[in-house]
C-alpha cells in the first residue's frame, strides 16, 4: 500500500469520523442517550453509542467498503463486522470513547478509528483518525 492510498484511508477514516460526531450531536439530548441499550463487548452500549454505532458501520461501509474491504472491530460487538465483501483490512472504532462523561456534560468525546491491513494488533495498524464530539 502506498503513502497516497494511506493518506487517502486516513481521510476517509475521517469522514467516517464526523459523520458519527454530526450523527451523536445533532438530534436534541434526550433520556434515551444516558439508557443503556445493550450490554455487549463487556461494556454497556448506551442510546448515544448505539446510533453511533449504526452510523459508523453505515459510513464505514459506504466509503471504504469497495476500496479497502475487510471487517470492523468494534467496542461493543462481541464478533467483528464485515466491512464490505470482507477483506484484508481490518478496522478498529470506539465510536463514542468517553461516553460517560460526554453524558454528564463534563468533557469533550472521540469518535476513534484505526486500520491496517491484517492488523492483528494495535501495533499493526496503518492509520488512524480521531474526531472530537464536541
């Protein structure tokens, strides 16, 4: 893989990124965002994780799907997610890092992604990108 494509993955990746940060704010705060919607991954998925999480794979898959094909780890699932037809990259996201005290109105949160094709590891991943959710 090239220094362009590369650079090309990151800036999808950052796409992908806004979108679940514009997806998180734009709907008015409501009850529905601090229930917990499921418990999976060992973690509690709260409203706001959970539309986060349809976004990003919705977005993830719209523009890296056909490209970089492979599948998505992510906080919350406990098995990986195809990222288009399936592949060699595999994706890594929190989609909503520090929903607790996004919740509670004490700080900023982050929309997290990496990739790397085989990844098997943190360390193996190419790329990343890190969108704030103001």
């Amino acid at each position: 893989m090239t220094g362009t494509n590369l650079g090309e993955l990151a800036a999808t990746l950052a796409e992908v990124g806004r979108a679940v940060s514009r997806a998180v704010v734009a709907p008015p705060p409501s009850a529905a965002d601090a229930a917990v919607d499921r418990v999976g991954g060992g973690d509690e998925i709260f409203g706001v994780d959970a539309r986060a999480d349809v976004v990003l794979v919705r977005e993830l898959n719209l523009r890296c799907g056909e490209r970089w094909p492979g599948r998505l780890v992510m906080e919350g699932c406990d098995e990986p997610l195809p990222v288009g037809a399936g592949g060699p990259w595999v994706y890594l996201a929190d989609p909503v890092d520090g929903t607790r005290p996004w919740l509670a109105g004490k700080r900023s949160a982050w929309v997290l992604l990496g990739a790397g094709s085989e990844a098997a590891t943190l360390e193996d991943l190419e790329v990343g990108a890190a969108v704030e959710i103001p």
